[in-house]
C-alpha cells in the first residue's frame, strides 16, 4: 500500500522517471484497491532493502512535489 499522491497508474510511471523503479499499478492484478502498487519479491535481500530505500525516496519527492 501506498499514499494514494497519483492514480496507481500515474504514480508508477512517476517512481519508474524518478527513481528508476518498475512496479505495476495493483489494478493490473485485479487488485480492486486504489494506492496498491506489485512488486517482485525475487531480487536478493540486499537488492530488494536498496529498491525500497528507492521507493521510499521516489514517494518523498512526489509527495514534495
């Protein structure tokens, strides 16, 4: 779950601009929430705390605008 700044659909596009990240927004596995953003848990641990330390850092700069 994510703050809900954009449209998921939006706001992914945003996070893969500003940070380089892919997510899908949740709608595309019918998930019926809105601020639901999939993502892959396959990455090494170490990869994975580094892709949120990105998340979290692409959410802040929307968020900051």
């Amino acid at each position: 779950d994510v703050p809900p700044l954009l449209p998921d659909t939006e706001l992914s596009i945003a996070l893969k601009r500003q940070c380089g990240l892919y997510c899908h927004p949740g709608w595309f596995y019918d998930l019926p929430e809105v601020g639901v953003l999939v993502i892959s848990l396959l990455p090494s641990e170490d990869d994975f705390a580094v892709n949120m330390q990105k998340l979290r850092a692409g959410l802040k700069a929307i968020l900051d605008g």
